[in-house]
C-alpha cells in the first residue's frame, strides 16, 4: 500500500544513511522501525499481577490422611 507520511529532512537523511549502511531499502527501514513502535506499545502494557495474600506459617503442612483431617475437622464438635 502506497501512503505520504511528512517527516524532518534531518531524520529521512539518517534513514538513508541506514538503509545505505545495512543495503536495504527505505521501505524496510520504515516498515522495521513501524513495527518496533507498534510492538513496544503493546509489550508495555502492564501485565497482571497477583497480590501477595499469603499468611504466616510455617511452611507445608505435614501429609495427614484424610480420616486425620476429618478428625481435625470435627473434633470438638461430638463427631
């Protein structure tokens, strides 16, 4: 697709100089130089991130069966 953009003569020079300096096109370096703006927005967007909810303990719990965890459940409770 065909587009005019208006640009600094300063700035189409140090293109130039580029796509020279790397033997490619003006096209190459617009389209490149596009994409690195296009996808830097896109990775700056704030990425979630989960709030620390945690307690205090001790670590993990010990392993215990599950008729000890439904003890520890019900005890207390005339079960």
């Amino acid at each position: 697709m065909k587009t005019t953009v208006e640009i600094s003569d300063a700035l189409l020079e140090r293109a130039r100089e580029l796509a020279a300096a790397r033997s490619t096109t003006l096209r190459e370096i617009f389209e490149e130089g596009l994409r690195n703006v296009i996808d830097s927005s896109v990775e700056r967007k704030p990425k979630y991130k989960m709030r620390d909810l945690s307690v205090g303990g001790k670590g993990p719990a010990p392993k215990l069966s599950w008729e000890e965890i439904r003890d520890m459940i019900y005890k207390g409770r005339g079960a």
